[in-house]
C-alpha cells in the first residue's frame, strides 16, 4: 500500500527518534540535545513530534490512516 507525506514524516520522525535512543543507549549521546540544547523550546518540540508520531504509529496498529486509503 502506497504512503501518505503524512505518513512518511511520521515514521521518518519515529526512526530518527529511534536513532537517538540507540545513540543514548550505547554511547550515552543525545543528538536533539547536542544540536537544540537541554530541554531548550526546540529541542521540547522535537521531543513532542517524535512522542505524537510514536502514538501515531501505535494507532495504526489498529486504526489505517485514511489519508493512505485513498
């Protein structure tokens, strides 16, 4: 099934959530945090992206997007 952009971003962003996990996980490097600061407004925002399209990514478990469905 083809993606929505939507879609796309969503995942993109849950992967490079991921990415910085592994990376924190490791090698004890948080890269939203060397390049934004600690918890500065920016780096608060990607945090928030990357926890919705986490959700987001739970929802379609069991919901389709219905942007994809058309």
């Amino acid at each position: 099934m083809k993606k929505c952009p939507i879609c796309k971003v969503v995942c993109l962003l849950a992967g490079i959530g991921a990415i910085n996990w592994l990376l924190v996980a490791f090698f004890n490097v948080n890269l939203v945090t060397k390049i934004l600061g600690e918890m500065t407004t920016p780096a608060k925002a990607v945090y928030a992206l990357i926890g919705a399209s986490g959700i987001l990514l739970i929802l379609a478990l069991v919901k389709d997007c219905p942007k994809c469905k058309e």
